[in-house]
C-alpha cells in the first residue's frame, strides 16, 4: 500500500512546470506542497550560493495567517546580515509557475505559491491517491517513512472483573489512533491488549462465583457479571477474613498450574474478550492479539530477578525482593512478594487448630498440657501450611511480559500507552529492561496522558465501557429529537446517535494535548456548536450531501478535463493549501504521538469549508465550468476531511 505511487498524474502534471531537484526525505508523489517547498528553497539557493537547496529545504515552514511560507534567515547562520541576505533573494527573484511572489519582513521572507498551479496539483493529487490506488484504500496523507518497520503498540488494556474506567478509555482512544497513524507511514503494527487477567483478584471472583456466580447472567453479559460478583465478595472479605485467605490459596493454585482452578477463569476470560471485541467493533478499534498478564511466562520473570540481583540491585526486605533504582531516583520497587514471613503463611482450611477444642482443666495442669498442645499446634502448622512465595507481580510481568514481546515480533519500536498515573511504574520496567542490557531496550516508548474527571451517566457513575456506548448514543438521540423535522428525515436515527456519540466522546479525548487533564462533559461534547464531534460530522454531510444536491452537474469530468483555474476565491484558496498540508500534519502527529494535532486540522478545514458556503457556491452558480470546479473543490475537502476523520478512528458519516 505504501509504494510510491510511480506513473500519477503528477508527472504529467509537472512536466510542462520548471524542473525541481530532488530533496532527500522529500516524496511530492504523496505530498505535493514538497514541490513548492523545493521550488522556493531552490529561489533562495541560487540567490544565496553558500546554501544548497537542501539546507534552505529545512527551514522553509509554513507561514502565519495569510502567508503560504516563510523562512527565517538568521537560522541558516551566515556571516552577511539579514537584510543584505534578504535583499539578494528579492533582487534575483523570478516569479514562475511554482512561486508567485516573495516579500521580505525584517528578518523573515515570506513567499506565495501560484495558486493555479497548487489548486490544480493539490487536488489532482488527493483524487488519484483516494480513487486510483493499488491497494484500493483512500491514500492521500499517507507515507511511506515506516517501510520495512515494525511497532507494537499496547493498549486499552482493561482489567477483567474490575471497572473499565475512563483512563482505559483514553488509552483506548489515543491507541487506536496511533495504530492507524502508524501504519499510514508504512509501518507494520501490531496491536495488543494487555488485560489485567491475573492477580489475587481472580481467587478473590473464583471463591465468590461459587457464592453469586449464575452461569445464566455471565453468559449474558460477562463483564458485568464477574464485576457485580467480585463486588459482592469484597464485601464478604471485610466482614470475614476468610474469605481473603481462601482466595488466597486459590489463586496460589492457579499460579501453580491446578487446571481444577483454572476451569472458570478460562471462561471467564473468553466470555470477557468476546464482549469486549464487540464493544471495541462499536468503536471502530480493532487489535492483532489479545494478550494479558496470565500470558507472560515465569521464565523471564525469574531470570530477571537473578539477573538484577548478581548486579547487586536487589535488596532483601523481610523475605520481599525490592529493586534498588534510588540511583536513578525511581525509588525503590518490589519484584516479588516476601515468601517465608508468617503473614504469607496460609492455613488450609482443614487446619486442626479449628478443629480441636481446647479442654478444661486444672491450671497446673493446663499449663502444662497447653504448652505442648501449643508446640504440637506449632508443629501441625510447619507441616500443614504451605508458603504463598512467588505469587508474581504486576511489575514483574511486565518485564517478562516484554522480553516475550521482543523475542516474538522484534519490533523495531514497542508503544505502551498508559496514563500518567503510572509513569513511574513505567520508567521503572523500562529502566530494570536497560539494567539488564536488553539493547532493544531504548525502543520502548511509554504514551501517556492525563486523567478525565468525572465520567458519569444519568444514572450514576459509569464502570462499563457499553454505558459509555450507551450514554453517548442516548444523550445524542435525545439531542436530535429536538429537532423533528430533521430527526424525521433520518433513516437510521439509533445509528446516527451512536455513532455521533460516539465522535464526540473521542473528540473531546483528543483535542487538547494528551498530558492535559480534562472534565468529561456530555453538553458541550455532543452540541453542534463550537469545536465537537458533532460539527466536524455535520461538515462531513454537508460536503456529502452537495453531490445530491447538484446532480446536473455529475458526473463530473474527469479531472485533467476540470477547470481549476476557475477557482480564484481567497476562502478557496484557504481551503486548497489547507487540504494540501494534510500530508505533513500526518506526518508531525508521528513525531509527536499526539492526535490533537490531526483534530485542529479538522476543525480548520471544517471552518475553512464553511466560511467558503456563502461565496465559493456551486448550486445557483451560471458558469457551469465553474460549478463543476468548485463541486469537485468540495468532494475533494470531503475526501480530506474523511481521512482525518477516519485516522482518528472515527467513521466519517455520509447523511444525519
Ligand atoms: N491493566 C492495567 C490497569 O488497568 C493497565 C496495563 C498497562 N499496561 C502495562 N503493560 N502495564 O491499570
């Protein structure tokens, strides 16, 4: 899918244009801005002599409001002074087919590119890389940066039996974004969640399902089963501790393998995955594999705790091994739990000590018989109890967990995506990883972000990701049946409402930088008005609908035989260069890992599309050459807009 596209229409295109150099890192097969960025590094190095294309090539950025590009000059540190520089520049330049004009302002040169030329090039350009291409998939905005690469990237990574709270949410969100930024610049990625499918919780459910468990209920929604049965057992554990310690010792025999204790947890387990898969379907987030800390093997695990301990960073503390990373000021991190302190002891549940009453007897007598009954009690506990050592945790497995990873996939990058809550936990493994001299270590990358506050629905607070789903869908119903006449015209109002729901809850999550915290708000996410979900949707249906609406004009030429110098309105114009830099916003978001950037694309280009509704018109315009132009100027923006959309793992939709 990412080969460069080899005979496009761009060449035919360019052939009659100045001819440009080739620029390493360039590709105006797939970006063709990179041509006017060439054309105008090439104006300043023939000015310039003591730069080469390339150099001028790095500083040449988009500029502020207004300008199509600028440069700075003293970045390229020359002995001359600016002005001097600027001046050489202005005095030599030629306007050609590429660019127009080039002002200077102080120590800045600011250049137009020809608008003829970009509108055709810009446009040309996304039609054939959204309809003509071998893979069959819109392509326009992609690259191929990653080819030949591989990442694997974790998240959503929920917790089976326990809430799937908002933080899960958002690494769900951000993650699937970046699976879909990834493989846009040609990498291969492979998509993981990790469950939290192991720990003493699932002795804890495992005693509890024997109490509460209705094999009736967990067939009919698994997820919320086991969390209502592992509620009602929490509760038991703090009136009776017994409860705590028969988990205990269940969960011991699941990690040693008792397949008689495993039996339910492995139901459990696909019952769980499958609804969530379902769920994840409704929000158009897919993975390769399911994995979860029940999967990381001991091997490693262990390996890891000698390896670090012949390094002297293990401590003992009462039984409990700790890794020591105060060097690195980390602190310090338990790798396993202590194994031999009386508090790991556990009594099986036929321990004679509740068995045998004490007798009545004399005190004399009793002192006697009571201190060798103590020491035959003591004697019957060595023998009956049996040590919880070894029980793994939460760190561990992720240290094993990502040894298994690296020989499995060789990655060339691995993406954990996890709050920031748990940046220490994280830079701890991640540490321990390059302790141990894993060289793939430094490939790692932790993603992280900040915390939603408040995510309720109308009932209460939400635990489950289909009441999000839900609540998202409801809210939004609500919210189109105020207006009947349009709601009417709806085919499939549920779907509409979810899917917008749905748009708006991921909007929100990725608006703003991923570090910020954010309060969850179902007004402001699901309104029409200002910067939503539901708007950057409803500027998809409008730039939809206008095929619909003018269907004398289709179908349109094909596009060589289109007219694009008809379109000569600055708000047009705003929009070409904006759908033409939407190959390096993909770009950037690689660097950054950060959606928001893709997000403001989309809502420029939503405002730039409607400011141009009022004079760039196509219905009610005579000039039917024209109408034509500009039609296609608008299934073009669609086109864009959808891609943007759909990089966000949003479905961009066609009516509402
Ligand atoms: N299940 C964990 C939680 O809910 C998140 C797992 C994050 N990934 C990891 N490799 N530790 O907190």
């Amino acid at each position: 899918a990412s080969q460069t596209p080899s005979s496009s229409i761009l060449t035919s295109l360019t052939a009659n244009l100045p001819p440009l150099p080739h620029v390493p890192g360039t590709e105006p097969s797939r970006c063709v801005l990179d041509s006017f960025r060439i054309a105008i590094a090439k104006v300043v190095a023939d000015a310039l002599p003591e730069l080469t294309v390339e150099q001028v090539y790095t500083g040449v950025d988009y500029g502020k409001k207004g300008v199509d590009f600028t440069i700075a000059l003293p970045r390229f540190r020359l002995k001359e002074k600016v002005d001097v520089l600027a001046k050489k520049v202005l005095d030599s330049f030629q306007p050609n087919d590429w660019v127009e004009a080039v002002v200077a302002d102080k120590a800045f040169l600011h250049f137009t590119v020809r608008t003829p030329t970009v509108t055709k090039l810009v446009l040309n350009q996304i039609h054939e890389l959204t309809n003509n291409t071998e893979s069959g998939s819109p392509e326009y905005g992609i690259n191929s940066t990653g080819k030949g690469k591989k990442v694997v990237i974790e998240y959503s990574s929920p917790n089976i039996a326990k809430s799937f709270h908002v933080g899960h949410l958002r690494s769900t969100i951000i993650g699937a974004f970046l699976a879909n930024l990834y493989k846009a610049c040609g990498w291969e990625v492979v998509s993981l969640n990790y469950l939290g499918d192991w720990g003493t919780q699932f002795g804890m459910i495992s005693v509890g399902f024997e109490k509460y468990g209705s094999q009736e209920e967990l067939e009919k929604d698994a997820i919320k089963h086991l969390y209502d049965v592992y509620v009602k057992i929490t509760k038991d554990s703090d009136a009776d501790p017994n409860v705590k310690i028969e988990a205990a010792k269940w969960f011991k025999r699941m990690e040693d393998g008792d397949e008689s204790a495993l039996a339910n947890w492995r139901v459990w387990r696909a019952l769980s995955i499958k609804k969530y898969e379902e769920e994840y379907a409704r929000l158009n987030v897919f993975f390769t594999e399911y994995i979860g800390e029940s999967t990381v093997g001991k091997e490693w695990q262990d390996k890891a705790l000698e390896r670090l301990d012949e390094m002297k960073l293990i401590d003992d503390h009462e039984g409990a091994k700790l890794v020591n990373l105060e060097k690195w000021k980390m602190g310090k991190a338990v790798l396993r739990k202590k194994g031999t302190s009386t508090s790991a002891w556990i009594l099986p549940s036929s321990h004679p000590i509740k068995r045998l009453p004490y007798p009545t007897l004399t005190p004399t007598l009793y002192r006697s018989f009571s201190l060798s009954l103590t020491a035959f009690y003591l004697l019957l506990t060595v023998l009956c109890v049996r040590p919880l050592d070894g029980t793994s945790i939460y760190l561990t497995r992720d240290i094993g967990g990502a040894i298994e990873r690296w020989e499995k996939y060789q990655f060339d990058k691995m993406i954990y995506v996890i709050s920031s809550q748990q940046d220490l936990h994280t830079s701890q493994f991640f540490k321990i990883l390059k302790l141990m001299d894993f060289p793939w270590a430094d490939r790692l990358l932790h993603v992280n972000y900040g915390l939603v506050l408040g995510m309720s629905t109308r009932k209460g607070t939400a635990v489950f990701l289909d009441q999000i789903i839900k609540e998202a869908a409801s809210v939004m119903h609500d919210q189109m049946k105020k207006n009947e006449e349009k709601y009417n015209a709806v085919e499939n109002p549920e779907e509409v409402a979810q899917e917008i729901g749905i748009t708006g809850v991921k909007i929100q999550d990725m608006a703003a930088k991923r570090i910020n915290n954010y309060n969850f708000n179902w007004d402001r996410m699901l309104s029409f008005e200002g910067d939503t979900g539901p708007y950057l949707q409803y500027a998809h249906v409008r730039l939809s609908s206008i095929s619909r609406k003018n269907p004398e004009l289709l179908p349109l030429p094909p596009p060589l035989e289109i007219n694009t110098s008809l379109i000569t309105e600055p708000s047009a114009r705003e929009i070409v260069m904006l759908l033409g830099s939407y190959p390096d916003v993909v770009k950037t978001a690689l660097k950054t890992h950060e959606p928001s950037g893709v997000v403001t694309f989309a809502f420029r280009l939503s405002h730039a599309i409607s400011s141009a509704w009022e004079t760039v018109i196509v219905k009610g315009e005579k000039d039917e050459q024209k109408a034509k132009a500009r039609l296609w100027l608008y299934l073009c923006a669609r086109d864009v807009l959808g891609a943007a959309l759909r990089l966000l793992s949003i479905k961009p939709l066609e009516r509402m």
